[in-house]
C-alpha cells in the first residue's frame, strides 16, 4: 500500500494518466454543439433573442470576473481542489440545462459554465506542480492532445446520433452530463501536489520545522499551541505576499520584452475576437438553415474545424521561419484571412458556405495562437509563462466583455445577429490592418539594418585588405 502511495506522489505516470482521463470526458460533451438548436427547441422554448441577448453573454461576464481569483486561488490552494470544482461546474451546467425551466435556469447554467472554464487554469497548470522539469514536455502534449480527442470524439457522437439515429438534442444532454459525472468523480483520484509554482516555495521547508520542534506539554508554560498556529499563519501570510510581490516582478520583466509585446497583443485581441465569434455561431447558423426540416451538422463541422486547426498548428510547428522578422506579418495576413471568413459568414444566405467559413475561420485562428504560444513559450520559464497565459487570457475576456456590453447588450443598437457578425468582421479588419502596418515597417526596418550592415562589413573588409602605396 505504501508503494502504491509512492507511486501516485512521485511517479508522473499516474497522474497524467488520471488528468488525461479526467481531461478526455470533460471536454466529450456531445450536447454542446447543438445547444443554442435545443434551447430554441421545444425543450426550453426560448427565442433566438432570449439566447443571445440574456443568457450567451452571462458566461463572458462570469468569465471576466472570476478569471484573475480563481488564477490566484489555484496555484495557492495547490491546483486539485480547482480541477474538481471545474468538473462541478460543468455538472451543475448541463444538469440546469437538463431540468431548469426558463430563462433565469439558463443564465445560472451558463453562469456555472463560467466557473468552469475560468477554472481551466487548474488543469492545464496542476501537471506541472507534481512531475519533475524532464517530463514537462511529454505530460504536456499528452494532457492537451487527451482533451482535443475528447472534444472531437463528442462533436462527431453528436453528430452520428442526430444524423443516423435521430437522436434528441436533450438526451445529448444526458449523455454529456453522464460524461461529466464520471469526469468530477475521477477528479477526486488526482494526488494532491506537495508543492506549488509561486506561493508554497517554502511549504515543504515549514513542515520539516514544525515536524523538528521537540513536544513540550501545554501546561509546562513553555510552548503552547496557539503560538505554533499563529507562526504557521505568519508564515503562510508571508509566502502570499511574496508571491504577489513576485507575481508583479515578473509580470513587469515579461512585458518589458518588445519581442513579444507584440504577439501578446495578437493573444489577447484574437482571443477576444475568437471568442466571440465561437459563442454567437449557432445563433447564426440557426438563422441560415434553409429550413425547419433540415438536417444540422453543427457537430461534424466543429470537429472536422477542430482536426483542421490542429493540423495547421502541428504544421506551423515544423516549419522552418524566420518569426522574429515576419511573425507580425504573418499575423496580420491571417487576421485579414479570419476576417473575410466572418464577413463571408454574415453575408452568406448558404449554410455550407457559413460552415465553411468557419472552419477557415477557428483554423486560422488555432495557427496564430500556436505561433504567439511558441514565440512567447521558448523565451520564458514554466511560471512565467502561466502568468503571460493568464494575463493574456484576462484581457481578452475584458475586451471581450466590453464588445459584448456594446454589440449585444446596448440597448439603444439592437443589432441583429447578423450585424453582430459584421462588427466581428470589421474588428477583426482592425486587427489585420494593425499588425500588416507593423509587419511590413518591421520586415523593411530589418532589412535596412541589414543592408547597412553589410555596406559597412564590405567598407572595413575593402580597407583592410588594401596594401599601402
């Protein structure tokens, strides 16, 4: 029993395998490409407007709110506890989508859906907290790959149960909180971490001195409990505050880099774009079918726009490119791309058009968010690139939450979806636009420094070698 209990602290083996399992039915929920289809439907009866307008932007808020404690309260409370109250919220989500009436029970399931993703950082930063430095990679690839496959297989089980078996949108329903029960409970088989990446430096260090202090009787007048809890407390106090302090030090250090202010800027404006456009897309798609009695395939189109977009990522990874001088080109190029998709998207009376836009779209953005990550990745450590992750991440859903209080939630524009798209469109034409204009001044002010270079290299290579008269 003792060895098992080794394995399970020390080995990597076994948590990976726990965390990817854990990751592989979180993210198979078959019922989410066919939500806004089944909350229109006669199951929950509610309008196109109610959906888009009331309850989708809930999750942005929730997002935006909770993002920076829960990145707080995750690396503090050592990452488990995060991981399970993630695989709650999804249960407690699809669990009100399954039996909550009206539009006060949707709100408060895309409000626990909020919780949920905000809690992402949990898993994508707990494997690092329990396996040494050489297995970081490989665990990596692992966990991220688990949760692709995951997402892909339920999309694609969607789609054959709808397709062949005509299957119900509400017992998709049943079939991915089945999924995510299983995934909350297989939460709870994860190690806790002895240690953490910034606020426990000295958790192990404090137990040894607490474990060593000789046991004196309470009575004897010479220690007593209390004192040794308020010495653990002021120790705690003091490994919080330091990893504040630290949290800003390296914060200032990252972003004082001008090579990659520029692909964190991408991050967080793409993101922001990205977002909106994949929360607003079955609305839009409900509005394009060309009939009642049309067969959806919005599960197909989202895994086979998943496969591609890891294709074009795994392809970006092994190409050979010169980024520091045509990466900003290279980013506002493909903004341009995403941007034509999106206006194609809401000019588009042809669903398959609108369903081929999108994959253009979610696969030209999955490129450039491998690009930023490696650029940003292969120049900091582990910790400090969570904390680009996380900063980056929190002012895309701030911007997020400023386009969708001005697009959707301002009265006095009452855009239709249609016309939201077209906004997305145009912000995205501001990003392309952006990023060419620096990309090209950038590719021309390196060519000149080289240029001028080698002028000056063939003026002192023509002095040296001229022989006095």
């Amino acid at each position: 029993m003792n060895c098992w209990n080794n394995l399970q602290i020390s080995g990597w083996a076994y948590p990976t395998l726990v965390l990817c399992v854990y990751g592989f039915f979180t993210m198979m929920r078959p019922g989410e490409p066919f939500l806004t289809p089944y909350l229109i439907g006669p199951s929950k009866n509610l309008t196109i407007q109610q959906v888009s307008r009331q309850v989708y932007p809930v999750w942005t808020y929730t997002n935006f709110l909770l993002l920076i404690p829960i990145f707080l309260m995750t690396d503090y409370l050592r990452y488990k506890p995060v991981i399970v109250l993630q695989g709650l919220g999804y249960v407690v989500c699809w669990l009100l989508l399954l039996f909550g009436p009206g539009v006060e029970a949707a709100q408060f399931a895309v409000f626990s859906y909020g919780i949920a993703t905000a809690s992402e950082v949990g898993y994508f930063s707990y494997i690092y907290s329990v396996v040494s430095l050489e297995h970081y990679q490989k665990v990596t690839s692992y966990c991220r790959s688990t949760t692709l496959v995951g997402y892909a297989v339920g999309s694609v089980l969607g789609q054959l149960l709808v397709s062949l078996g005509n299957v119900s949108f509400y017992c998709l329903n049943v079939i991915t909180v089945i999924s995510l029960a299983i995934a909350f409970f297989i939460s709870f088989l994860l190690p806790m971490p002895q240690r953490s990446l910034l606020f426990h430096e000295n958790h192990l260090a404090t137990n040894h001195s607490i474990d060593i202090v000789p046991a004196v009787p309470l009575d004897s007048g010479n220690v007593s409990s209390s004192c040794i809890i308020s010495d653990e407390r002021k120790r705690d106090r003091s490994s919080f505050l330091n990893g504040i302090y630290q949290l800003w030090v390296d914060c200032k250090e990252c972003y004082s880099s001008t090579k990659l202010i520029p692909f964190s800027l991408w991050w967080a404006m793409g993101t922001c774009g990205y977002f909106q456009v994949i929360s607003y897309v079955q609305v839009l798609w409900s509005l394009k079918q060309p009939s009642k009695n049309f067969t959806i395939y919005n599960g197909g189109v989202d895994a086979f726009a998943t496969f591609s977009g890891a294709a074009a990522s795994l392809a970006v990874g092994h190409i050979s490119f010169s980024w520091s001088i045509w990466g900003e080109l290279m980013l506002g190029l493909f903004s341009a791309v995403s941007a034509g998709a999106v206006y194609l998207m809401d000019l588009t009376a042809d669903i398959w058009v609108c369903y081929t836009c999108y994959v253009v779209f979610k696969s030209s953005y999955m490129q450039l968010i491998t690009i930023c990550t490696f650029q940003i990745a292969k120049t900091l450590s582990k910790e400090r690139y969570a904390l680009m992750f996380g900063i980056n991440t929190f002012v895309a859903v701030t911007l997020q939450s400023i386009l969708t209080a001005i697009v959707i939630n301002t009265k006095s524009l009452h855009l239709t979806i249609t016309s939201q798209y077209f906004v997305y469109g145009t912000y995205f034409a501001a990003v392309a636009l952006v990023f060419l204009t620096r990309g090209i001044y950038s590719v021309f002010y390196v060519k000149c420094r080289m240029a001028e270079e080698n002028i000056t290299g063939d003026t002192i290579s023509q002095r040296n070698t001229t022989i006095p008269g």
